[in-house]
C-alpha cells in the first residue's frame, strides 16, 4: 500500500479513482502547519529561526496521514507544482519524519500540471525529492510578510487608531489605488472641440470626416479650445464646397493572436468578457482543474491555474494545430508553432499556461456536465488557447483625405477591412476602459479614389472635455501589480480580499474606490516607511526571492539585509546600537520612538489629506473654515476607536464629521456634534446628529420639557450625502402612501426601532432594504402587505425567491432575508450572501458558486454542527483580533497592550493576565 497525499477532498477522490486499489490517497486541506501568532515565531536575533505550530484541522490531517502510513510501503507528497504546494509537502514530510516510527519511510515528491490520468501514472512513475531551494524562497518570503506585518501593526494601531493593518504587499497595491484616486481629485476637466463633417460619398454612401488641418496648420487636440473658436472653423467649413479627395493611402497591417492564458490574465478576462470577480474566477478554475464528473468519468478539464508562464507542451501545441486544420482549415494554420515568453517580472519560465487538458474536448461537448459559470469560463480557456496557435488576422487600413476648395482646411477619414480574420474567427481580447480613436478605426469606409467630390451633407462641430484616468478595476490593479513585478500569480486575489475586509477599499461598480481609513494609512506610510511602500523596493525584494528559488541567493543572508535597514530605519540614539540584529519587539521600540508622538503624524496627515478633506470649492471661503462656530479650523482628530474631522475650538465648538468608514462602533458618540444641514419650511434649522444607535436628523431644539422631532437615516443612505430636502422628507415621516382599496383605511410608511415599515389597520410590516421608504408607491405596497408574516420565533421560514434550479441536481435554489441578512438555500445548505453582491442582482451562477464554497467547507470541518458555546467564543475572539496584513500570516501580537497589562496586574494574577491577552492580527 502507498500513501499519496494532495491537497483537497475534490483531488483526492479524483486521483484516487486513477490510481487504484494499491494506493490511498488523502487531502491536507491546505497547509498543516503555521507560525504560531504571537512574538517570536521568527526571532531575527537567533538569526531567523523560526517556531511552526501544528493544531486544530491541521494536528487531525497530520494523524490521519501518519495512520494511513503505518505499514505503507511509502508516502508519496503530490500537492500543487508551486512554491506554496511545495511547503506543504515540506511541513508534512518534516512532521512525518519528526515521529520515531518513519525515520525510514521512503518518502517522495511528485508534481503534475493536470489532473489527468497520463499526467498522474507519468508523475507516479517520477518522483523525485522535495526541492529545497523552493522552500527556502517559501520560507523567506514566508519571515518577510511576518516581519513587516507583526513590527508596522503595533505602530500603525499606536500612532493611527482605528487602523487594521499594513503590510509588505498589501500596502503597496493601497498606495497604487490611493494614488490614482489623488489623481483623479487633482483632475480639472479642460474644454476642448472637434468638427466631423458628414459626407456622401460618389457611390452614395455615407460617411464621415474630421478636421485636422485649418489654415495650413495642423490642429492639437486643444486649438479649437472654445465654441466660438469652433463656429469659426465650421463656418469656413460650410464654406468650403466643392470638397475633393486629394489622398488615398491603403496598408495590410497585421494583427497577431494573445499568448495563452496565466493567471492574471484569465482573471483580467474573466473580469471584462464574464464578469467574474478575481476571487470568483479562481474558485470556478479550481473546480475545472481538480476534475469534473463526465458521465461518469471525473477529469481535470484544465490545467494548473496558479501559474504565471505562456508556454505550452508540445502535446498541447501539436493537438491545437491538428485541431486547427480540421476545424478551420489550412489556412488558419501557420507555417510554424508560435512560442510565447512572458513579459511578466520575475516570471517563472518553467511554468505551463493555463489550457484546456484535451483540446479536442471542446466546450459544446462538455457544456452538459458543467454548471453555467463552469462552462463559461471552460470556454473561454479553450478558445484562447486554441486561437494562441492560429494564423495572424489581416487588416486593410484606409486613410482619405479631404481638402475644401481654398485647400485651407484638410479633414480625414479612416477606416478598416478586415481582410483575413485569423484567429479573430475564434477569439478577441477586450479592454478594461476604451482607446480614444478606435471607433473610428474600426469604421468601413467606401471606395473613393484621388480626385473624387463627396458632397456634405452637415458639418458638426462637438464639445468635448478631458477625462480623469479611470479608477483600477479587479483586472487593471492586477495587471498593473503584475507590471511591476509585485506579488505572483497566487496572490493576487487575497491581496485584493484583505484590502476590501480591512475596509481600505470597496468595490464599487467593479471599481476599486478607497476608503477614507485606507488614505490615512497609505498617507502614515509614505511619509514615515516610504522606502517600503516604493513599487521598485517591493518589486526588487519579489526578484531577490525569485533568486532564492533558482539558487542564486541564500535566503537568510537575504532577510539579514532587509531586516538590517528596516528595523533601525528610525533609530537615533547611539545607545540603541547593539551588536547583532535587533528582536522584534527592539525593532518596535526604535521605529515607534523614531517617528514621535502622534501630534506629528496628525499634522503630516492633514498637510498630505488637505485636497481630499477639504478640497477648494472654488467660491473664495476657505474650506477649512468650521461651518459651526466659523472661527475654528477643521483638521484630522484621532479617538481612541478611529480617526474623524473636528473642530480646533474643542471644546467650546464640538462640531465633527465621520470618515467615510467610520460607523457608529468606530466613533465617540460623545465627540459627535451637530452638523446644520439646513432649514425647514418655518425657517427651524435641521441637523445631523449622531447617536448611540446611529446618525439621525433632528427639527430644531424642541420646546421646554419636550423632546425635538427625530428620525433614524435609513441604511443604504451615507450620513454624509444626506440633503436637505431628504432630512426634510425623513422628518416628514411617518407619511401616508394612500387608503387601502377594501378597508379604506390609509397605509402609512415610516421608520421604527427595527427600520422601516408599513402600517396599515394596526398590523405593520417591514420594508424590504431595496425599497425606499421615502418613494414606496401603493401597488408594491400593497405587495408587501399581502406577503405572509416570517416571524420572530424559530418557527418555519418564509419560502424564499425562487432563483432556478441546480442543472446537475435539479434542486431548487432559494434567495432569503435572514435575522443576520440575505442567504441563498439549497437542500440542506445555506450560504450568506457578501455584501460585494448586490442581492437584488443575484444570479444562478453566483448563487451556485456561494452554495458549493459552503458546502466545501462544511465538509472540510468535518460536516458536523460547532459545539455549544463554540459560536459566541469565535465572535469573541474575532472582536479582540482584527484582522492584519501580511499575504500568509494570520494575525500579530500587541506587544505594547501585553507589556502594559503585565505591569499593572497584580503579582498573584499574573500568570492569569498573561493567558488572557489577546492577540491583535497582522495578516498582510
């Protein structure tokens, strides 16, 4: 009996029905091991030994492995042919080897980039040794992110309140998102006009032109710059006829096919033809990877997809090409294989791109085996692989142009034939955000030769204005990270998860918009960690970990010259200086003590922030002048729960404005003061206040002895885009929607202590959070009544929306309004719906999608219901731990909170006080 251990459930059934009755073959579910969070799991001081912890899910994998190895002829590590695979399989052969009982047990490593049978028997039959170099490259960057992470979150929780985390990488895609959002403020939009004349062609065809030349000189985009300048030259223009062609030029240009996929650019793709978030897209790539069940027969439709190489094998290649000639023909097969070279920094050649495992299992034949999103994606890898082996596209590209008879205007037209289509008969790329002048090109002029006098028909002369550049969506952040070499393939998605769950930023439209919370921390780092957060320093640290894989460097030598430069950036005093490295907690002390008291971070951030706190409106006043008191100025406060905008005449003048992040958890309700909104109809000034329960808007002061109007702001409304005319509305609530059709009786809609309702003859019922309480007409009014009660007991849940049925199963898929919010349901499984889907949205695909990670990871716990008490310990824990930032490591110590409370607690608590502690994350 051999023993082959993989790294999920799906893979191991998969392989295990390959591989037959001769082998066992067991899931590690990831890794089984990690460094233990607190300080000292990598002590740079014992030249960066590291302590590994094994517990929970993964001391019950490292049992159950070693119980299936007693007697086995051999253990054979078969986990993912990557860096992170390759550290798995290093944690358990160093646990297996660490029991007396295997000190001899022959133990072997083998890798495949699919899951096929071919590929499994040939890697069975080649093992080799686990690779060390890739190890010790896993282990450095494994030390880096654990430093960074567990020495800048103490300071950034101490200096900056309210913050989560900053980290090695995922500080650095926040300063690209924050800069470009900077950008996009400090943009002035600048007028500029154009003029197309509208022709007919000899033939009769219409077409149209643009000026270019005016009065022999050749225009810029800003010379016709005003609508006069503009009537002007249109009127030469009108005055121009008769028109005559005076240059024909015609050119074949060539258009050659993408490279196959890699992970970035699958993700980009998915992104911009699917729709498919970058998380979503390697949750669907994993499924097709591990093995779909084809009648019967489970396969991996495609292979590794954590992979940054353009090459395919040459089976792949001859496949494509018989594929090729006798689908398309032979003329849509080169004289040659094409061969691809990433342009990627710090690519790793060796690594195959992402491809179909057959190619001649094409997507219609399988689309019935497959859920939707499955299939697309499927498809999608196909066709791309497919059209990489094509012949180039032919293009005819027309230029004319046109001169007005005093030859003292000169317009153009453009256009394109597509004269062969190539691999365009199978495949296009798409773009994250149009090019100026590709409609144009695209266009399909007539045939006009020199000499030729289109009549025009109407000369239009159109404004136009400059447009910021636009904000990173999923698939440019990515591409931009991979331009700079910063992060790898696998990555990616967890950079961009931790940003959004740390509330740095939202995705908004599938834009990257970041919070006010994420500014504030990039604006910390730049100004006193800059080097850090530089994209080369970032990109040269991914280089020298490369290096450490291929052998080129040696990975402690590598740690002791970034933790040399990073741990004394701040220190100052010659008595610091000690010999050797200093520990963690030396590091925290000298960059803490460097920067200085937190009065001087909060003057370095309202100097960097002040264009996006207090932009110039442009009226004279100066926007940081208080709105309440008019004499004091508006600047950044720090609150020991987080960062708000606040008055200098505290306390005389208490006026205050939250971030843009901040909830009614994160703010000193005490601090919070009026905001004058404006006035009502009488003249009473209405303001937003803020509460223990939450932002509200509130008429006046009241009488003596008698409380002022109030009303609650409904979710889905920012405290800070509240208007005047909706606090007006709000106040004016409850208000009537109009009289019930059978009882005559007025159904009235306003808010309450559970949010907003309807009432109607002493019954109420709740507004769902789609609807607007403020516009809710009577038909869906009349809607809500009629729906059946849910209840507030454990009683049976209201049926639910229909959203389709499982194609493989046939079960139905439900969409509910839970007590925590909206889930999906199907069978026995409910998944919660994330607040990155809007509910109202939802569709089959994504609800399926939800519904198998649910279920995944109900069978990777065990399948069984949590403990009693298990739930509420987790949600305590979770409060005392936010989350943190280093790509790999899950949370960080708050060492100066420990040492505080060690001191104060009495000598006989002390051991009790210890245990206690919690641990802060510092997760990058």
């Amino acid at each position: 009996m051999k023993v082959v251990v993989v790294e999920s459930p799906a893979k191991a059934k998969t392989i295990n029905k390959y591989l037959g009755g001769d082998y066992k073959v067991l899931a590690s579910f990831g890794h089984v091991r990690d460094l233990p969070p607190k300080d000292g799991s990598v002590r740079p001081e014992e030249d960066f030994a590291i302590t590994w912890e094994v517990e929970g899910r993964g001391a019950a994998r490292i049992k159950e492995i070693a119980e299936a190895a007693k007697g086995a002829d051999k253990l054979i590590l078969a986990t993912d042919p990557d860096r992170e695979g390759e550290a798995i399989s290093w944690h358990i052969q160093e646990e297996i080897r660490g029991k007396k009982q295997f000190k001899t047990l022959p133990i072997e490593r083998v890798a495949f980039n699919e899951i096929t049978k071919r590929a499994v028997a040939e890697a069975i039959a080649n093992p080799r040794k686990i690779d060390q170099e890739l190890v010790d490259a896993y282990l450095a960057r494994r030390a880096l992110d654990y430093l960074v992470g567990f020495t800048l979150s103490p300071i950034l929780w101490r200096k900056l309140p309210g913050s989560r985390s900053a980290g090695r990488v995922q500080s650095v895609a926040l300063r690209i998102i924050c800069e470009r959002e900077s950008e996009i403020e400090a943009f002035r939009p600048r007028e500029f006009w154009t003029i197309e004349v509208v022709f007919k062609a000899p033939d009769g065809t219409v077409f149209t032109a643009r000026l270019t030349h005016l009065d022999g000189k050749k225009l810029d985009k800003f010379d016709l710059a005003d609508e006069a300048s503009a009537k002007a030259a249109a009127a030469k223009l009108e005055a121009g006829a008769p028109f005559t062609v005076s240059n024909v030029e015609r050119k074949t240009v060539k258009r050659n096919p993408y490279p196959p996929f890699m992970t970035s650019t699958l993700q980009q793709e998915a992104s911009r033809k699917l729709g498919f978030g970058a998380a979503q897209t390697m949750k669907i790539a994993q499924r097709l990877y591990e093995g779909v069940d084809l009648g019967g027969e489970t396969v991996g439709l495609i292979t590794y997809m954590r992979t940054d190489g353009v090459t395919l094998s040459q089976d792949a290649i001859d496949a494509g090409r018989k594929l090729i000639a006798e689908q398309y023909g032979k003329e849509y097969l080169p004289d040659a294989p094409r061969i691809y070279k990433t342009v990627a920094k710090n690519a790793q050649e060796a690594h195959e791109a992402i491809r179909p495992t057959d190619l001649f299992r094409r997507p219609d034949q399988v689309k019935r085996f497959l859920r939707d999103d499955e299939f697309k994606l499927y498809d999608l890898v196909w066709k791309r692989t497919l059209a990489s082996q094509m012949e180039s596209a032919e293009l005819d590209q027309v230029a004319v142009d046109i001169l007005t008879a005093n030859k003292q205007a000169t317009l153009r037209a453009t256009g394109s034939v597509v004269k062969f289509d190539g691999f365009l008969t199978l495949y296009s790329e798409d773009r994250d955000d149009p090019v100026e002048g590709d409609d144009e090109n695209s266009r399909r002029l007539p045939s006009m030769k020199v000499g030729d006098q289109p009549q025009s028909q109407e000369v239009k002369p159109e404004q136009h204005f400059t447009q910021p550049p636009p904000r990173y969506s999923e698939a440019s952040i990515i591409k931009r990270l991979e331009e700079l070499g910063i992060g790898r393939p696998s990555t990616y998605t967890s950079i961009l998860q931790t940003l959004e769950d740390r509330q740095y930023v939202r995705l908004e439209k599938r834009r990257l918009i970041p919070e006010d919370r994420g500014r504030l921390v990039t604006a910390f780092l730049t100004s006193f960690f800059d080097r850090y957060v530089q994209y080369n320093f970032t990109a040269a640290l991914e280089e020298k970990l490369d290096d450490i894989s291929g052998g080129r460097a040696q990975w402690k030598q590598v740690l002791r010259e970034f933790w040399e430069d990073f741990s004394r950036l701040h220190q100052q005093d010659e008595e610091e200086q000690k010999d050797g490295l200093p520990s963690m907690s030396d590091a925290v002390q000298f960059l803490d003590k460097g920067i200085g008291k937190r009065s001087i971070v909060i003057d370095v951030l309202n100097d960097l922030l002040a264009p996006h706190f207090f932009p110039n409106r442009g009226d004279g006043k100066d926007p940081r002048l208080c709105p309440a008191c008019s004499k004091g100025e508006l600047g950044i406060k720090l609150a020991k729960n987080g960062a708000f905008i606040g008055c200098s005449n505290y306390p005389d003048c208490r006026y205050t404005v939250p971030l843009a992040v901040q909830t009614a958890e994160t703010m000193d309700a005490a601090a919070a003061g009026p905001v004058e909104l404006g006035k009502a109809e009488d003249g009473t000034p209405i303001t937003l206040r803020k509460g223990p329960y939450g932002h509200y808007v509130q008429l006046g002061e009241g009488a003596e002895g008698e409380k002022p109007k109030r009303q609650s702001i409904p979710k889905g409304i920012e405290p800070n885009d509240v208007t005047i005319d909706q606090a007006r509305r709000l106040l004016s609530l409850p208000r009537t929607v109009g009289n019930h059709p059978e009882t005559q009786k007025p159904i009235l809609a306003g808010i309450g202590r559970f949010g907003p309702y309807l009432q109607h003859d002493g019954k109420y019922k709740s507004i769902p959070k789609d609807d607007d309480v403020l516009t809710i007409g009577m038909n869906r009014a009349m809607e809500i009544l009629s729906q059946e009660s849910k209840g507030r007991g454990r009683g049976q849940a209201a049926p639910g929306k229909e959203i389709g049925k499982d194609p493989a199963s046939g079960e139905t898929v439900t969409q509910h309004e839970g007590r925590y919010g909206p889930y999906v349901k199907m069978g026995k499984v409910n998944a919660t719906i994330p607040g990155s889907i809007e509910p109202s949205s939802l569709t089959l695909d994504q609800a399926l999608s939800l519904i198998a990670a649910r279920a995944e990871k109900i069978a990777m716990d065990g399948g069984g219901k949590p403990k009693r008490g298990a739930k509420k310990t987790a949600k305590k824990k979770e409060a005392a731990a936010p989350a943190g930032l280093s790509e790999e490591t899950a949370k960080a110590p708050k060492v100066a909170e420990k040492k505080a409370a060690a001191k104060k607690a009495p000598a006989t608590k002390k051991a009790v006080a210890k245990k206690a502690t919690t641990k802060k994350s510092a997760a990058e």
